[in-house]
C-alpha cells in the first residue's frame, strides 16, 4: 500500500510548482488575476485530491493536468470572458497599431478564442501531443488539429510568417 503523502509535501510542491503552472495558467487565459484564480484553483482541487497523489515526483503533473482540466472547464462556460467590469468607458475602441510593428505574441494570444489558445499553449509551450492535448481539453484529436491549424492561421496573420513559418501545425 503506497503512502499518504503529508500536509508539508503538499507544501512543497505548491512551492515548487507555482512559478510555472503560473506561466501555463497567464498563457491559457491571458490575465494576470485570472491566471492566478485558475492556479489556486487548481492547487485547492489537487490538495482535496491529495490522497489519490501517489508519489511526490507524480504530484507535479497532477497538478498540471489539474489545472488544464480547470481551464477547459472555464471554457466550456458560456459567459467566460463575455463582460469585463470597468469604470470608465473608453472614447475609442483602442489605440491605433502601427502597421509597421508587429504585435507582440501575447497580443496575438489573446485574439485567439479560448480553445485556440488553450490548443496552442499546450501544443507548443507546454509540448505535449495532439493526443495529450485532447485527452487533457476532452476533445477529440481532430479537434486539436483543426483548432491548431486555425489558430496558427490567425497568428501568422498576426505576427507573420518569420514567427510562425509555415508548416508549424504538422506533427
């Protein structure tokens, strides 16, 4: 019978992890609050789940997928991301973008639909397969790919083709 794993284990794969489920988490949903709820969230559903961990070497890719899960499910909500509070109504939809420049990857990020960008993050920072990724986003494979396909096409548009060469969505 494998051993429970302790209160102070769990504190420490809190601290271990944190810095980089924070990155997934700020990839994912491109917001720094946002990210920060879904790695607390995550970390609060690994911890009720501590018991089923059965080693501390396993427990940082509980946490990871236990934080794509979390994602995913924000998606599938139906208002995600639909209204943001804000105090002041602006006079212009946004600033004007030099053409010349190119916008910057986190830019082009957010432009993409959440499950674009939770395909691409996962796909390409956290290099995972197209089967991983459809495991862990509870899609299909060929969902993976076509939302990959997609969401390249928007990011090349975006930011070139020197960034994201052509060819970048096959395995």
């Amino acid at each position: 019978m494998p051993r429970r794993l302790t209160d102070d284990e769990f504190a420490e794969l809190m601290h271990g992890c944190w810095a980089g489920l924070y990155r997934t988490a700020y990839l994912l949903v491109g917001d720094h609050a946002e990210a920060e709820d879904l790695v607390q969230t995550a970390l609060a559903k690994t911890y009720a789940s501590w018991h089923r961990v059965e080693s501390l070497e396993a427990a940082g890719g509980y946490a990871r997928t236990t934080l794509v899960n979390t994602a995913a499910s924000w998606f599938r909500k139906k208002g995600w991301r639909n209204e943001r509070p804000t105090a002041q109504l602006p006079d212009n939809p946004g600033p004007e973008v030099d053409a010349t420049e190119r916008p910057d990857l986190m830019t082009a990020l957010a432009g993409l639909p959440p499950g674009q960008r939770a395909v691409v993050v996962l796909r390409f920072y956290e290099d995972r397969s197209v089967a991983q990724v459809a495991h862990a986003l509870g899609v299909s494979e060929g969902t993976v790919k076509s939302q990959t396909s997609q969401a390249l096409a928007k990011l090349r548009t975006s930011l070139g083709d020197a960034v994201i060469p052509q060819g970048a969505d096959h395995d």
